[in-house]
C-alpha cells in the first residue's frame, strides 16, 4: 500500500491531472495488498519492533475490511475530475493508516495509524470545492485535531504511570493508579471521537453532507473500522485486568449512542445526513463488542463490520448515482426511484433494511451476534438498548423505502447516470448482504478465530 501511495504520487506530478493511471495504480496496490494479506496470515513473524507491532489473525481481519473500503472508495470516485488526481494516493495513506490501527500494540503506533489516518481525510473532505465542503473540512481539521491532543496527553499519562510503550506490558498493580484512570479516560476520549460515539458525534452529520460522497462512504467504513479495532486492541490488551473501569461506561454510552442516533435520523429529509445519524447509531453497536470485554464480544463487534460496511457503501452508491457525484439527494429526489430505476432501488432498499436488522440481511445476523455477546456477558440491559434502538431506527429506514414508492410528477423526464465503478460497489454491498444474512457460517468462524488475538505472549 505504501509503495501504491508513492507511485500514485508520481504519477499525480509526471502527468496531466485527468490522468486514469493513478487510479490504476491504486487499484493494483490494493488487489496486491489483498494478496498479500491473505499470505500473512500465519507465516509473518508475531511480534516485531519490540512488540510495537503484532501480526495476527485480528490484524489480517482488519486489513481486509480497510481493503474492501478503499477499494469501494476507489471504485467509487474512478476517474472523477471534480476530486483531482490526488484523490487516488490519499485514500492510500489513509488506508495504510487504518491498518496500522490493527497491527498496533503500542502507544506510539497508535497516535501514528491515528494521524496517518486522519490527515489524508482532512484532505478529501475539502476536495468538494464549495462552502458546504470547506466547512466540513474546516470542521473535521478542528474538532480532529483537539480529539488527537486530548488523546495525545491521555496517552503521555498512561506512559508516564506505566513506564512502558506497550499494551501487552501495562500492570495496573504497580502503577500510580490515578495518572492510570485519568489516562485511559482522555484516550478513551480521542477513540471514540473518531468512531462517532455519543456525545462526541456533533461533526459527524455536517461533515459527512459537506465531503464528496465517496469519501463519506470511505469515512463510513473505514473509520470505524480503524477506530474499532485500535479500540477493542488498547482495552484488550492494555486493561483487560480492570474492566470495571471501562466496561460499564462503554455499555452506557453504548445505549446512549444508538438511540440518540437513530432518534435524529428520523427527522433527516437529506439522505447524507440520515446516513450520518445511522452511523452514530451503528457506532453504539460496535461499541457493544467492547463493552462486553469477552472474546465473543470482540468477535461480534469485528463480524458487524463487515454487514454495517457493505450496507453503508451500497446506500451512498444510490446516493452517488442519484445525485450525479455531489449534489445533494433528499426525499424529494428519491420519490419514484423504484419506477425510474427498479435497480437503484432495490439496491437501497436492501442497505436500508440490513441497517434497521431485518431478517435474511447482514445486519440482522450481526445485531444477533452482539446481543448474544451482551446477554453472555450478563449485560442484559445493552441487549434491550439495541432492540429498542433497532425499533426507533427502522423509522427511519423506511422513510426513503417508501419515497421511493411514490410517484413523482418529474418521473418521466429524469435520468439516473450508472457509472460502471458505482454500479460493481452497488452490485457487490447488495450480494454480500443477502449473503451473509442467508450462510454467515465461513465469516463467524473467521472472526471467532481473529477474536483470540493468536499470537500474543
């Protein structure tokens, strides 16, 4: 990925700014990287600068679902002027940023996924030059920055307690254990910013309407999955000793994010926006995984991934396609979608209906598995939070199912442009999430594997 991002690079300086090939060369960096993924599993060396760094199932998982989301993102934004040639290698960087997040078992590879991740994001947030996008970049550069700091000093406390860089080398028995809460409390503070959790979720949804859209879907999936696994990494490997620090204020963040978030998406007439509020909804059910400080919450939270990704991708595609690139896409101009263009929306009515839980979809399996990983957890009250968040989501889940339904007087006249990248991402979030909702037997079994972090001393 790395070598992809320089070449990228060049290519950006040695040719014409509408040049194809630092979009091809991104595109082969990631198919290689996936390869090569694929091969690290099990002959990598576990452990490498100093235990910096841990290669394992959990890191390959992740590596893959950062893969799937650049290359979604590539696929997404194939050859668009509006997003310029440096489109292709920022999405690199940032990718290389995610995972590290997965490899990292110690503080300072943390903050350095965290910054190779967010910087490149500031970027692409502002590539939509209008005052809508320039504002959310000027949102995302602040709001990140001051989230960072306030993580940076947690992390300096952690050290200066510990005396160690090192997740797996933290003893909380010899520590001074104030400096210890006091810096795992701001670290917490920065994760969560970055995964959206309630109440530090404001610049999600302003951020998310003014960015191109495919760099919302990238920012949808991707993100999170960084966030998550550098989450459920420094609380499982750093403080598993101690989960009656963080276990039970994640569970109650947990409940507060996912009905905070579903509750704001109703009213949303913008899809961009509806599909923020949903994020910071699904955000509450990726934190359920680490609340429940098992392996089978690791391993629910690493499965949710996957159908939450698909689905968020498969509905900002619609979204991509409807609004011609970045203009943007309200109720209004869903209205008689399904008579226009019965594919369009099919598509989204099936990323719509995994994200609200309904049966024979990804996202009803993954909801299953995390309730099953709080009620195993004897967390029963998380387990009612998501059914009833689930309830309120599906609100507003059906709102752009049903406008799409209804016939609109400019039917006729509109036209629906199918850009080929846009149409393979659609095509695939629809297939893997009736898929994993119909046989999600070989991805449990991967992840429950990936959850026991093999490898560790």
């Amino acid at each position: 990925m790395i070598v992809g991002a320089l070449l990228s690079m060049v290519s950006v300086m040695l040719h014409d700014r509408r040049s194809i090939q630092g979009y091809w060369i991104a595109l082969i960096a990631v198919l290689a990287s996936a390869w090569a993924t694929v091969g690290l599993a099990g002959s990598a060396p576990p452990h490498l600068y100093g235990n910096a760094v841990v290669v394992d199932g959990f890191s390959v998982v992740v590596n893959g679902l950062v893969l799937l989301a650049a290359l979604t993102t590539l696929l997404l934004g194939w050859n668009d002027a509006r997003y310029g040639a440096e489109f292709p290698p920022l999405v690199l960087v940032a990718s290389v940023g995610m995972m590290v997040l997965g490899l990292a078992n110690s503080f300072i590879v943390l903050f350095l996924g965290i910054e190779l991740l967010s910087l490149p994001l500031y970027i692409l947030a502002a590539l939509r030059e209008t005052p809508a996008g320039k504002e959310a970049a000027l949102k995302y550069l602040l709001l990140g920055a001051f989230s960072s700091g306030i993580m940076l000093f947690g992390l300096a406390l952690l050290y200066g307690a510990s005396g160690t860089l090192v997740f797996t080398a933290l003893n909380l028995t010899t520590t001074a254990l104030p400096l210890v809460a006091a810096g795992l409390a701001l670290t917490l503070v920065g994760l969560l910013f970055k995964l959206g959790i309630v109440p530090f979720h404001m610049w999600l949804p302003d951020v998310y309407e003014g960015s191109p859209t495919p760099v919302t879907s990238f920012m949808a999936f991707g993100t999170k999955v960084g966030a998550a696994a550098i989450l459920l990494r420094f609380l499982m490997l750093g403080f598993a000793q101690a989960p009656g620090w963080w276990s039970p204020a994640l569970g109650y963040l947990a409940v507060l994010t996912m009905v905070v978030g579903n509750l704001l998406a109703i009213p949303q007439n913008d899809l961009k926006r509806l599909l923020a509020y949903s994020g910071i909804g699904n955000a509450g059910y990726i934190l359920m995984g680490p609340a429940a400080h098992s392996t089978l919450g690791t391993a629910a939270a690493l499965f949710y991934l996957l159908p939450y990704g698909l689905a968020a991708v498969g509905a900002f595609s619609v979204v991509h396609m409807v609004g011609q690139g970045d203009q943007g896409v309200t109720m209004k101009d869903v209205e008689g979608l399904a008579y226009r263009s019965p594919w369009l929306y099919a598509g989204l009515s099936v990323a719509l209906l995994s994200l609200a839980g309904i049966p024979l979809t990804g996202g009803f399996v993954g909801k299953f598995y995390l309730v099953q990983a709080s009620l195993m957890a004897n967390q029963p009250g998380i387990a009612i939070g998501l059914a009833v968040a689930t309830m309120i989501g599906l609100v507003a889940y059906l709102r752009p199912i049903q406008a799409g339904l209804r016939r609109s007087s400019s039917e006729a006249s509109s036209r629906t442009s199918l850009p080929i990248g846009a149409a393979i991402v659609l095509t695939v979030a629809v297939l893997g999430t009736i898929g994993l909702g119909v046989y999600p037997a070989p991805i449990v079994h991967i992840v429950n594997h990936s959850a026991q972090f093999m490898g560790l001393p």
